[in-house]
C-alpha cells in the first residue's frame, strides 16, 4: 500500500514541503485573519502532525493571533503554512500541489461565509470554532 503525502509549496518554488500520511483534519475558514492572510475568500487547508511535515527552503513568520504563527515565502510572497501551539503544521489548499485530493470535511466561522456562495453539502457548519 501506498502512503499518502500532501505536496506543495509557493508560487516560485523556493519553498517546499511534505507531508506523510493522513491529515487529522481537512477544513475551510471564513474568519477576516484567514481570508486576508491568504487573499482568498474561501481559505481552505489540511492540518497534519508537525513531525509529519518536512520543509525545504527559506520561510518567514509572524504571529497573528494567539497559539499561531504563519508563513510565507520571503522570495515571492506566497502564504502556504503556518503552526499551531498545538503541534500541527497547517497546510494551505492554495499551496497544495493538488488540491482537489484534500476536500474539507468542516468550515469554521461559517456565519461570515458570503452570502452569494451556496452551503457546501456533506460539508459540517461551525458558525465559530469547531467545538
């Protein structure tokens, strides 16, 4: 059998990572910190283990908001990763190499989500946090 891994990286290739086996968990977020830190308005990523994640390359990181820090690289400015204080190493979607083989099974802050997209089916609606 075949073990999983999650690919991916920037824009420009500077930096890169891997990630074996199973991600813990596969979500989207709706929160104002996320959508902006990504430029996206439907942030999405895949959480794994920190021990299961391996990077390649030179990253730069701040801190914005308690128990996380993110990363981007400092070459072409792509955000792709951050941390948790709770040892898990959260992946971007728009940094996965394939992102399509990661679909999210939960959103958080979903009572932000624009109005103009539909509710995602099989997806669990958390107005906040998972809790």
């Amino acid at each position: 059998m075949v073990e999983r891994k999650a690919e991916g990286g920037c824009q420009c290739g500077a930096l890169r990572y891997e990630a074996k086996g199973e991600p813990l968990r596969v979500g989207l977020c709706w929160c104002e910190t996320c959508r902006r830190n990504t430029g996206a308005v439907m942030p999405g990523f895949a959480v794994y283990p920190a021990d299961k994640v391996r990077i390649e390359g030179k990253a730069e990181g701040y801190r914005t908001s308690a128990g996380l820090e993110r990363f981007f690289c400092p070459t072409c400015g792509s955000p792709v990763y951050s941390h948790n204080d709770a040892g898990e190493t959260v992946l971007y979607h728009g940094s996965l190499d394939r992102p399509r083989d990661f679909p999210p099974s939960y959103e958080l802050w979903a009572k932000d989500r624009p109005g103009w997209l539909p509710d995602l089916p099989g997806v669990r609606r958390f107005d906040t946090h998972r809790g």
